[in-house]
C-alpha cells in the first residue's frame, strides 16, 4: 500500500516556556504515516468488471448528419457470422468431435497403448486412422468457416454513398456509424437500420423488399420523414438542426418507436412521431427509386441481426444412427472379449485379457466409415452447387446435406413459398364466351376491331 507523510517537522527555534505549551500541537504535527487505498488496483478492477459485463443495449438521440460523438458506445457495423476463432477452433472442433461414441471410443483404445501391458501393436495402427479421422474433419469444418469469412467481407466491404460537406463520399459498410447519412440506390441492399429521411419519389414514397427479414418477396411501402421530404435537395439535410430519438433496438420488425424534433430557426420548429413506415431495416432491399436514410442502428443492434441465431454445430440423422450402431458394436466387442476370458479362465489378472481382447476385437467398428462419411458429404456439398438443374444453389455447410434426401413433407402457408409468383394465363371467361390460350386471336381480333372504330 502506498504511504504518504500528512505533515512536516516542527521548524524555528521556540523557547524553552513554550515547549509545554506547544507539546499537544508538535504531537500532532509531527509525522504520521496514512495508508491510502490503491486506486490503481481499484481502477483495474472496475475496468475488468465493466469489460466482462455484457453492455445493454439503450435508446438514442441522434442528431441528422453528425457522426455520434461518442461512438464507442454504439457497435461497428461489422456482419460476423463465424463459427470458430484462430484460438478457439481446434478444442471446439475436438470437442464436437469426441462427443460422438465413435470417436470417444478409438481415442481410449490409441491412448491404452502408451501403457506397456496394454500394448497389442504399433503407435501408429491405433492413431493414424483416428488421426486422419479428426484431420479431415477439421479441414470440412475450417472450409465451411473460411466460405463465411469471405461472405462476412464480401458484405462488409460493400460500397455506399455518404452524404457529407463534400459532397457524396463513398464509404464501406464496415465505417458506416450512428448518425450518418447514406444514399441507397434502387437494387441495393441497406446496409443498416435507416430512418428514411427522402426519396426521389415526390410524395416520399418507397418500395421495400424484406425477403431476408421475413421471407415475403412482396413490396412493402415506405414513406420518408415529410418534414425532411420538402427539402429542396438532400444537401439541406447538413444545414438543419434535427434529431432523432430512437427506441432501444429490439428484436420486432414490425414496430418501431421515434421522433424527429426540428430545432432549425428558418424551419417550422417542432416533432414529428415516426413509426415503421419511416424506417427500412438492415437486409432489405430499395425496390423503387433512391432512399437516402438516417443510421440510427448498426452492427449487432440492427434487427436482422439480433433475430439471427448464432453459429453452432450440426448433428444429422445419420451421424446418430452412426453413433447408435457404434454403441451396439461395441457392446458385442465387450460380449465376445468376456466369453474369450471365461474360455481361457478367469485366473491371473484376467481384466488386463479381457481389455486386450477388446482392442483385437476393436476392428468390428470400422473408424474408415466415417472417414467415407465426411467425403461423401464435402463431395455432396459441391456437386449441389455444380449442379445444372438447380443454377444458383450453394450448399453452405457441409455438415448436414445429406439430410436434404431425407424431406418426406414440406408444409407451406400459401402457394407462393413452393412456386416463383409467377402468373400464367389459362383461361379467360367473360360472360357466355370463354377464351383460351388456342382461341385467343379471337380476343385479339376484337380488340384491333375495337381499336380500330374508335380511331375513325
């Protein structure tokens, strides 16, 4: 602990009558030794418990065209959708790996023979199999995360237009912060949750389409803030003084909580309530027109991306049947190594017999099966993407494909989720006639007829 001295030593030269007198004051002038609190330490400790406490997510007030100046209280606007790290991939995938029986099983009987009574054989016929077993394992799992990290940058490092002093900057979606202004054209996906500020529609209408927020391929309507949207051009928007109040991020789509308030003295002074008409979220896409928004959420915040679940490890039916037949296996190892012992007698130390029984019967349960089973899925997974009839399919992970032969029943809530939406003329009845794909020159004859007298 730190120590400090309070106070001096007594100084001058005081007569001899004043030294009774003054005894009480020099007693406690002279100097004492206080112990003071480390504030190092408390600090450090302070530090550590705010960083490993999870930060909740809170509502903000941001101001239209100025960067957030505490931007280290809102996330980056960074898509992470790994599974691993370069620390955390190798135990993870042992662990996920020896959970299997299989797996479990042949690591005990390679370890056993590093115990000289146990030992039946090489080092290597036990370890080499289990060896290739994991490494083909980790090279399926390593390609599938790798095939994220690029789709993860690929996203990130798409370009938008920010609206700024200078004019229009094209930024990436990783700088993008709280409180910027972008401009998203038609056929682009938002980057971010946006409070729509204007369009290039005169009404300040928008046309959405959130198929990657809920699956609807139809066009949602949006409508831009109508103070904002009678600005002569978007330029404007950096001159006056507004802000937007925010509702702490939550998982709904279908709602949202806001206001816009105007401060600008050469504007109407006042608030406007926003609602989820003026918003567009992260992963929609402008199916109309430009939108040029405000980002009033990034990153993790954003409501796709905290309805999003993260990454864990598959298990297919088939890998548990595996690990159910592996079980049974090894139960008839364990039937025949006993009946091998009780023929040659239960004399001497027949568990260590009866244990190396079991490593020469340990060949019923053939470890080359899973390795054929890992192949046949990475080979699966590419010929789905190579695949004519299908253009454009992409197996993601390479872990469960095979479980897409395994479908029995698809159950559907409207025809449109098993077909492309896509309207085809059969026929066409309009009183006592009806019209067909084969007698539809008649409807064309009538109508050039039709067209015909009214242009005479």
């Amino acid at each position: 602990m730190d120590e400090v001295e309070l106070v001096t030593r007594n100084q001058g030269n005081e007569s001899d009558t004043d030294t009774d007198s003054s005894s009480e004051t020099e007693h406690l002038l002279s100097p004492v030794k206080v112990r003071r609190p480390n504030m190092n330490r408390k600090r450090c400790c302070s530090g550590l418990l705010s960083w490993c406490r999870r930060k909740e997510p809170a509502s903000r007030t941001v101001w239209v065209g100025r960067t957030a100046a505490s931007t280290s209280t809102f996330p980056a606007n960074v898509i992470k959708n790994q599974k691993y790290s370069i620390i955390t991939f190798i135990p993870v995938v042992l662990f996920n790996q020896f959970k299997f029986f299989l797996n479990l099983y042949f690591l005990v009987m390679a370890c056993s023979q590093f115990i000289p009574q146990l030992r039946i054989g090489y080092l290597y016929t036990y370890w080499g199999p289990l060896g290739f077993v994991i490494f083909v394992t980790m090279v399926r799992e390593a390609i599938d995360d790798i095939k994220r990290w690029q789709r993860d940058r690929e996203v990130n490092q798409s370009r938008y237009a920010k609206l700024t002093e200078r004019g229009l900057v094209s930024v990436t979606s990783a700088n993008l912060k709280v409180g910027d202004i972008i401009v998203v054209e038609k056929g682009v996906r938002v980057p971010a949750d946006l409070v729509l500020l204007r369009t290039t529609e005169s009404a300040g209408a928008c046309f959405i389409r959130t198929d990657q927020l809920d699956g609807e391929t139809d066009w949602k309507l949006r409508l831009a803030v109508p103070s904002t949207q009678r600005l002569t051009k978007d330029d404007d928007l950096l001159r006056m003084q507004a802000s937007v109040y925010a509702e702490k991020p939550q998982k709904d789509i279908h709602s949202f909580i806001g206001k816009m308030s105007i401060l600008d003295s050469d504007a109407d002074t006042g608030e406007e309530s926003l609602g989820v008409e003026n918003t567009i979220w992260a992963g929609a896409v402008v199916a109309s027109g430009t939108a040029t928004g405000l980002v009033v959420y990034t990153g993790p915040e954003c409501r796709a991306a905290m309805n999003n679940s993260q990454p864990r490890s598959k298990v297919g039916l088939i890998d548990q049947e595996l690990n159910g037949i592996t079980k049974v296996l090894f139960l008839a190892t364990i039937g025949l190594a006993v009946i091998m012992v009780a023929l040659k007698g239960f004399d001497g130390p027949w568990y260590l017999y009866m244990f190396r029984f079991l490593l020469l019967f340990s060949y019923l349960i053939p470890i080359s099966l899973r390795v054929n089973l890992d192949m046949g899925k990475i080979f699966y997974s590419w010929s789905i993407g190579r695949d004519k009839e299908i253009p454009g399919t992409q197996a993601r992970s390479t872990t469960i494909p095979e479980e897409l032969g395994r479908v029995s029943y698809l159950l559907s809530d409207k025809t449109g989720t098993l077909t492309m939406n896509q309207m085809i003329f059969k026929k066409l009845h309009m009183g006592s006639t009806s019209y067909s794909p084969d007698t539809f020159d008649e409807v064309q004859s009538s109508v050039s007829s039709e067209l015909s007298e009214e242009n005479r």
